[in-house]
C-alpha cells in the first residue's frame, strides 16, 4: 500500500475483525450457499473472502462425502459474489484470493485430485465477477463500456443459466423502498431488462456457453 494510493483511492483495508463483525449483521445471509453479495470497491476482497470462507464451511459440512455435490455448490458459491475496483491489481488480488480459498478446501478434502475444469469454471466465473472497473461512472475500465454483470442460476441440478445485467440498471432501483430487487420475501419484484442471456449449460462446460437469440 503505498501513501498516494491511499491519498488518491483510499487503499485502506478493513480487518479481518472489523470484517467479520459486519458480516455478523446478516450471519443468515452470509450462510446461505446462494446469497448474492456485492463489495463495490473490493481492493483484495476483505469482505468477499470472508463470506467465501462461511459459505465454504456449510458446503463442506453438508457435503463433503460427495465430490459432486461439493463441486457444485462451490461454483453456487463462487457465482454468488461480486466485486468492482478502480485498480487492477487489486482486481487480481481479489480473484487470486478466492481461488486459492477454494482449491486450499477442495484439497483439504480431495486430496489435490483436483478437474481441470472445475479451475476453468472458478476462474471463468470470477473473471466475470471481479471487475476492474470505476464504481463511481459505473464504467468498465478495460472496455470503457458499462460494467455489465452476469447472474448465474441453477436452474436444473448441474445446468446454469447465465444471464447478463447493465449494473446501472440494476442500481436504479432504491432496495429498501416499495418495490424491492431480487426479493425473496414475497415482495413486488422489478428485474431490469438483460442485456444477454445464454443457453443453460453444465456447470463444468460454462465457458462454452452459447447467447440465446433474444
Ligand atoms: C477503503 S479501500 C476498501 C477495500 C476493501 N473493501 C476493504 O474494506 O478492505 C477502498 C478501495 O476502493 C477502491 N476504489 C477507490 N475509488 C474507486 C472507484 N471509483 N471505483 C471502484 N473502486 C474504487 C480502491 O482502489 C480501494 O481498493
């Protein structure tokens, strides 16, 4: 970290106590293997790392005798959070910690027998996920384009749908007025318009997935 970052970013990190006692607030959520989160100006994923490792220790407790089973809620969980930075490094940062949080767990448990492609599938994940992008104008920084986000959904046992979101359509909307985002309380649900979506595909193939004509 260095004093211009920290100047011209704000590069200061929040602890791993600090993080953890924030999470505590939504303990449930943090739980649950689908619960989508965002850290909009993630630096190396403080926050993401941590619901990763919760989220991890209910897999691996519930799953740990069936490889399959394992494999696919990590992706669930994978795809589950998000991330945007200003600095691209940091962007790497964050993705690098994820995976390795994931691949340390799987050898834990498999013993380093580990697919090649479930590692495509994380990283074809998180390189969607994690964005090097400007919070602030909601740009991507590499394209200059929208930040564009993916949502991935189970939609039959090992088949997901990836379904592809404007961010600035997504944040138009004021969560805690009437009509609410992605609710599972029962509440009158507005779900922006994607901007692509794509044929549902095994969750091991998803770098193959293919648009569907809209
Ligand atoms: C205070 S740090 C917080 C990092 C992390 N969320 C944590 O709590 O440990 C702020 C982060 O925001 C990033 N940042 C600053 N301006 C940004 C912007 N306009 N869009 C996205 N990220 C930004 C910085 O690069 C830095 O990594």
């Amino acid at each position: 970290m260095s004093i211009d970052r920290v100047k011209e970013f704000a590069e200061v990190y929040t602890s791993e106590k600090d993080v953890n006692d924030m999470l505590d607030i939504v303990n449930e959520e943090t739980l649950r293997i689908d619960s989508r989160f965002l850290e909009p100006a993630c630096g190396n994923g403080n926050f993401l790392v941590q619901v990763l490792i919760r989220k991890i220790n209910v897999i691996t407790k519930r799953y740990k005798n069936s490889k399959v089973e394992f494999e696919r809620y990590i992706v669930q969980a994978i795809s589950s959070l998000y991330g945007i930075d200003i600095l691209k490094d940091n962007v790497e940062m964050c993705r690098k910690r994820l995976f390795d949080l994931v691949i340390e767990n799987y050898n834990k448990i498999y013993e380093k027998n580990i697919s090649q492609k479930f590692i495509k599938t994380i990283k074809y994940i998180l390189s969607f996920n994690i964005v090097w992008g400007d919070a602030l104008s909601l740009l991507d920084q590499e394209s200059k384009q929208p930040i564009i986000f993916a949502e991935w959904s189970f939609v039959t046992g090992s088949l997901i749908k990836r379904t592809d979101y404007i961010f600035s359509d997504l944040i138009a909307y004021q969560p805690f007025e009437k009509d609410t985002l992605f609710s599972d309380l029962g509440e009158k649900v507005i779900i922006p318009d994607p901007k692509y979506s794509y044929k549902p595909i095994h969750y091991l193939d998803l770098e193959k997935n293919v648009k569907e004509k809209s």
